[in-house]
C-alpha cells in the first residue's frame, strides 16, 4: 500500500516542478519534504486523528476549488459528503462490495447529486447560490432521516473495513492511514491540475469578473457547472474514505453544521489557496478533539472563531503567510 | 356535513390547513425580517433563526425569572432582541458593508452558532413548555372545523404586523426615506439624513420581527434552543422562491408555503419536510428571480 500512495505522491511533486525555475525546485523539495512527513507521521501519531485530518482535508480542499477559485460559495457541501459515506457504507456492509469499489460508487453518487444540484444553483449567483445549495441540502438531510437504507438517526454503523484490491487488509491501522493517504494525494493532485489548467484559468477569471468572461465568449454557466461537479465528487471521495476509516455513515454528515465546519476551515486556513484548506482542516479537527475533553460549548468556540476570521483574518492562514512573504498571493 | 373532499375527511384537511397557515404566518413574518435587512444592508441574516429562538427564550425567561407575562412579553421581548440586534449591527456587521456580501452571511452564521450554542449549553436540547395566555385558551366551533383561540390569534397578529409594516414601508415618510436609501444610500446622506443610523435600525426592526415571532411561537411549539435552526433553511428557500425584490412578495410567498406544506401533510405526508425545497428547485428552473423578483 505504501507503494502505491508514495508514487502517487511522487508524480504531483515532479509535476509541480514542471517548470524549471529555482523557487520551484524548492517547492519540489518542500513538497518531498511534506510528503515524507506524511508518510512518517503515524509512527508518531495517533493514526485515526490523522485519517480523519486527511479525510477532512480533502474535503475541505474540494469546497475550496469552488469558493476559492470560482467564487462560488456552496453552503450545502454536506450533502456530498453525507451521502457517499451512505452509499459506500451501503455498498460495502449490505452488498458485500470491496472497499475500493464502495468508494467508487458513493463518489459517483456524489458526483450525480452534484451535477443535480448544479444545474439548480448556477442559476443564482453571490448569497443566492449560497441559500440554494444550503436548501438542497436540508433536502438531502430529510432524505437520510426518512428514507429506509440510511437507518435514521441510528445511520449504517459497523462498517466492515475489508481488504483493499484483496491485497491490503484495511483492519490494520497503518495500511488504512496508507490508504487515505493515496485517497488523499489523488484527490489533491486533481485539484492542484484543475488549478493550473486553462479550465482553472477560466473559472479565476470568470471569479474575478464573470461579465467579462463571459463577453470573452466563455459559456460560463458549463464551467461553473463543472467546476461544482468536480468538488462535489471530491467530497464525496472524501466522504465515502471517511465511511471506511470509521465504520460508519451517520445524519452528522450532511447537516448544515458540517457545510458550516467545511467552510470554516476553508476561510480558517486561506480561501483560494492550495495548502490553507489543508492547515485549516488540520486546526479544526485537533480543536475539535480537545474541546471534546472539556466542558466547553464546542459550536460558541466555532462560531467564535467564524466571527473572528470574517472580521479580521479574511485571507486566512496560508493567505497571511503569502501576502507577509510577497510571493505570489494566490496558489501557495 | 360529514363528507369528504378527494377522499379525506373535512376535519382532517382543515386541521392540517390551519397548521400550514400557522407555519405561514411564521415563514412570513422571519421572510419579512430578512428582505427588510437585505434590502437595506445587502446581508443575507443567517442568526434569524437564532434571534428567532432567543425570543421565545427571552419571553420564557421573562415569566420564569421575573413572572412577566405574555401580553408584555410580546412588547418587551422584541425590543430587547432589536436592542441586542443593532449592538451586533454597530459592533460587527458595520465592518463588512464594503466587502463582498458573502462575509456579512459568514458572520451571521457565526453569530447564529454562537447564539443558538450559548442557549444550548445553559438550557440543554429538551423544550420548555410555554402556557397559552389565559385570554386566548379554550376555542370555538366554526362549524366545519374547531378553531384553537391561540391558533387564531397568531394568524391575525402575523396578519396585522406584515400589513403594518409593509404600510410603513410604503406609505409613510419614513419608508420612502428607507427606500430611497436602499436605492442610493449616499445620495440621501447627502440630503441630510442619518444613514448609518437608518441601518443600524433596520437590522434591529428586521431581528425585532424575529423576536416577536418567537414570542407568538412559543406557547405553539416549545421554547428550545434548536427551534430556530430549521426553520431558518426553509425561510431560507422561502425567500429564493418568492425573490428579495418586494416586501409584499416574500410574506405572500410565507403564507402560501405554509399552506402548500400543510396540504401536503395531508395527501403525502412523507414529503412534507421537503416540499418547500422541491418547489424551490422547480421555481428555479422556471423563474430563476423567483416569483415576485427582478433579474439583475
């Protein structure tokens, strides 16, 4: 397993030194430095805090092609996630599927609720957009509640891990964080190509001025529509992993308190940036984990810090660290 | 008398069309709220459901703490969530006019979460029962159905409040100052008016409307801490559908939800919770401005 996820990694480091210039080799070196990191780090840590991280990372990373480089701000993200945890939960419990085919299908699943709820909320655009996609996705969540094979508020608990390709025997904790960690760096190595395509170079500009673009001939509406597929079939890769790694597929995926969660460790760690929803994740879940040891109200520190970030930290972790370093403010 | 209407007993029908009118009278009077903030403040207010909810509490608190009862809680409740609301304004809100709308919704929700986790935490998720007030219990026949008097009395007083205000917005000098500031805020500084404070007061009028909704709803559903969180996402859907542009448009859009959800609850009750919501998708295909809107 580590093979696999390793060349992954490797490809998206080679390919983000592409071009050769000396800051670049840097961010080559960076970039193997990180991943190294990672692939060490559950030697040090407590493996599920870190599949969790990832899982959350990737999720938040998948609203952020949206917000951050579409200008579109989608408060109905739980919904993908939510419902490929459910249909992979399904796939693999019910139907006996292998674990890699459950997460294919739940991201499929994702994928199709993301092309549904697209069409509906481009039509709209700004706060507009920002209503719709949180009304869909309270109609998703009554959907979880009512319909027979999410279980209700019990959701699809003992989720059997299985064995990945027949090969890896996902009960193990090290081949599981592995395993997240290639579903992982897939995951944003596809962002970080969408990013650098021309097709991310038309939804920047359509972000920027969408008259414009659209003046420009783009038939803005089909890359906005795109782009919203994208990440919702992102999230939802992360929410099916999420369902293996925890056994479990509940309601708590796709209330309007996990699109809010989403989005703060969006606008935590750096809107429009590659790595700030990744910092921002990593945040969110370990205060998270402390706040559960003490007796303190978890949503009044969240939306103390919402409060705190919208008022004085707009650009966000890694945003801040860009614009202190003068290098390039977008893409980090 | 006893027949039926498509197969299902008149009581039945009645019944459920009064809980949707009631469900109405509500999404109108938090829509209301909205569209007048939006109007003037371009913020899309996500702690409506929140100030919604401290309502009933403030009006829960008011009998339980210091034995005030509803008819001056209907008064005092209001002002003191419109008090509270133009704090936040002057405070918070007031930072974010020149930025992209979108942070004014992030911030409301960060006021809604911490809002609605406060309650939480000081009074748990259980409800607290509200009394009806003794002048309004009991009921009355109408002949094809029975009418609760509370029941009644919050249709009309959502009634009575959505035509004043959509009067005073209207009709009255202060209104036309209001909408004209809404068209060019800075032309009518320039005529001598207080616009920071116009806004400062119409975010507090808009949350106040909350408030009282919160009062009327609390002895008909009970006083909890989530009771505002829900609704708020329909109220949500309810302002797409009827579109911000016209105040007279987002309260008959809150009454005909209610109605419709109720008629569902009749026919197929398990789409009920998401009726609103397929509307909502429907009207968009159709009409992305929404009924009573205007594209721009």
């Amino acid at each position: 397993m580590s093979l696999h996820s390793q060349s992954s990694g490797r490809a998206s480091a080679q390919a983000a030194g592409a071009p050769a210039t000396a800051g670049l080799t840097l961010a080559r070196v960076g970039a193997l430095v990180v991943l190294a990191g990672l692939l060490a780090v559950p030697f040090l840590l407590y493996p599920v805090f870190l599949m969790k991280v990832l899982c959350f990372a990737l999720f938040a990373c998948a609203f952020n092609l949206l917000i951050g480089f579409g200008g579109l701000l989608s408060f109905g993200h739980a919904a993908f996630f939510g419902s490929a945890a459910y249909v992979t939960a399904h796939a693999v419990k019910v139907w006996g599927w292998s674990p890699e085919l459950g997460i294919l299908l739940g991201t499929l699943a994702a994928a199709l609720l993301g092309l549904v709820f697209g069409i509906i909320a481009i039509r709209r655009q700004g706060i507009y957009f920002a209503m719709i996609t949180l009304a869909l996705s309270q109609m998703v969540y009554f959907l979880a509640l009512q319909l027979p094979f999410t279980h209700g508020e019990d959701g699809i608990q003992a989720v059997p891990r299985g064995v990945l390709f027949g090969v890896f025997d996902l009960n193990n904790p090290l081949e599981m964080y592995y395993t997240v960690l290639g579903v992982f760096l897939i995951g944003f190595f596809i962002i970080w190509r969408a990013v650098h395509s021309p097709f991310g170079q038309v939804l920047k500009a359509i972000r920027e001025n969408e008259a414009r673009a659209i003046s420009l001939g783009y038939r803005t509406d089909r890359y906005k529509l795109l782009a919203f597929v994208l990440s919702a079939t992102l999230a939802g890769l992360a929410g099916g992993t999420k369902a293996i790694v925890f056994q479990l597929a509940t309601l708590t995926d796709v209330t309007w308190q996990m699109s809010g969660e989403v989005v703060l460790m969006t606008l935590l760690g750096g809107m429009g940036t590659l790595t700030g929803p990744v910092i921002g994740a990593a945040l969110v879940v370990t205060l998270e984990n402390y706040l559960a040891a003490t007796s303190l109200p978890v949503p009044v520190v969240i939306g103390c810090i919402f409060v705190v970030c919208v008022l004085v930290f707009r650009r966000g972790i890694a945003g801040e660290i860009a614009a202190r370093f003068g290098k390039q403010s977008r893409n980090v | 008398m006893m027949g039926t209407i498509f197969g299902i007993p008149p009581q039945a029908l009645f019944g459920q069309l009064l809980l949707g009118l009631i469900n109405g009278s509500f999404y109108a009077l938090l829509s209301l709220g909205l569209a007048v903030i939006f109007g003037m403040l371009n913020v899309i207010n996500f702690a409506h459901g929140a100030l919604y909810m401290m309502g009933a509490f403030v009006a829960w608190l008011l009998l339980n703490q210091l034995g005030i009862g509803y008819w001056w809680a209907l008064l005092l409740a209001p002002l003191i969530v419109g008090a509270f609301g133009a704090v936040l304004e002057k405070t918070l809100l007031s930072r974010l006019y020149k930025l992209d709308h979108l942070y004014g919704l992030l911030l409301t929700f960060g006021l809604a979460l911490i809002v609605e986790g406060a309650f939480r935490h000081q009074y748990g998720v259980s409800g607290q029962p509200y009394p009806i007030p003794a002048e309004l219990s009991g009921g009355r026949n109408l002949g094809f159905m029975f009418l609760p008097n509370y029941r009644g009395w919050v249709v009309v007083a959502s009634l009575i409040v959505c035509i004043s205000t959509w009067i005073a917005i209207e009709k009255t000098k202060l209104g036309a100052y209001l909408r004209a500031a809404t068209e060019n805020p800075v032309l009518v500084q320039a005529f001598g008016i207080n616009v920071p404070r116009m806004v400062t007061l119409t975010y507090a009028f808009g949350v106040a409307l909350a408030g009282l909704a919160g009062v009327l709803a609390a002895p008909i559903y009970q006083v909890s801490p989530l009771m505002g969180s829900h609704l708020i996402i329909v109220v949500f859907a309810v302002v797409v559908i009827g579109g911000m542009g016209s105040i007279l448009g987002a309260v008959l859009t809150g009454y005909g939800l209610g109605l419709l959800e109720g008629l569902t609850k009749v026919f197929y009750p398990e789409a009920s919770n998401i009726v609103v919501f397929v509307i909502m998708a429907v009207v968009l295909m159709v009409k992305p401005a929404g009924l009573f809107g205007r594209e721009r």
